[in-house]
C-alpha cells in the first residue's frame, strides 16, 4: 500500500500525517533572533518520531503541545469525530494507527471492544483491584450464608458498601 500524506486540521502548513500512521513537519522558514544580526532560515521538514503514553498510545509534541497520533489520523483521513465518539483501535492494537485500523464509535461500543481485545483492565487485571474472583465468589456466598455486608467487608478489608455493589453485582459483573 502507497503511504499518502493529507494535512492535519487545525496545523495546515505546518504538519502532515500519512495513512500509516506517520507524522512529519513540512519544510518552512524560521525567523532566527541573533542578538546582532537577526535573520531568517529555510528548515526542512523532518518525521516526528512518537513517544508512548503511559495507556499504550502513540503521541507526539507538535507546535508545543502532545498529539495522539491515532486521533491526528482519523481527523484527516476519516474526518472530524462526530459528537458523543471516539477515536478506536479496531484491532485492539494501541499502537497500529494505519486508518484501515481506525474507526468512530460510542464509548460504550469502544469498551465492548476492549473486552472483546483483551485490553480492557477489570477484575483483577486491574492493578488497583483489592479482591480476587475467589473473593467475589466467597463474598457472594457468605452474604447467601447469612452473613451482613459489614462482617464480610471487615473479613476483606473493603468498604461495606463495595460489598453491597459486589453482592448486587453492580461491580465485578463478569464473575
């Protein structure tokens, strides 16, 4: 597939971003402010190499402030995003940010597809997690065996509040 480069809305003139998911600055001339003897340059365009964002996303610093390049994308090549949608991976992939890749979808639909990926942190792949799924299941049980919501939360040491949650499952739903 031949890369293609279109402009980024918003940074016309100044930045351009391909298909495949590259940025790259365009030629241009710099006024250069020497004390004695100020004068203007020609600068070429150079491709920006992207950083990592601590949730996996590719980013770059263009004209003083940080891109995700995944959303830079899809606003040239797919669009402005419509309102109430984001910016998904279709793949799952954070860091393959080919247009082919990128799609506008609802926030609901975009966590249906983390699930779907695998990427999606909950239960106890999230790190801020303080019970297993065999907690769940004992917390679940011991509210069956007649236990009330404070003598199981001071035996896990949560809230009994989250235990209420757990038990009506309005958390830790998938187990």
């Amino acid at each position: 597939m031949a890369e293609v480069w279109k402009p980024i809305p918003g940074f016309e003139g100044a930045y351009e971003v391909s298909n495949l998911g590259r940025v790259r600055s365009l030629d241009r001339v710099v006024y250069v402010a020497h004390p004695t003897r100020p004068y203007w340059r020609q600068t070429p365009g150079v491709l920006i190499a992207p950083q990592t964002h601590t949730g996996g996303y590719r980013q770059v610093y263009i004209s003083g402030g940080v891109q995700l390049v995944h959303r830079l994308v899809a606003a040239s090549f797919l669009g402005e995003c419509p309102k109430e949608c984001e910016c998904a991976h279709i793949n799952g992939d954070r860091t393959d940010n080919r247009v082919e890749n990128l799609t506008y979808v609802r926030h609901a639909e975009n966590m249906t597809h983390q699930i779907a990926h695998g990427t999606r942190l909950y239960g106890e792949r999230n790190p801020r997690a303080a019970l297993t799924a065999q907690d769940v299941h004992l917390n679940r049980s011991m509210r069956v065996a007649g236990k009330t919501y404070a003598e199981i939360a001071a035996q896990f040491v949560v809230s009994a509040r989250n235990v209420g949650k757990i038990i009506r499952r309005e958390r830790w739903k998938h187990v």
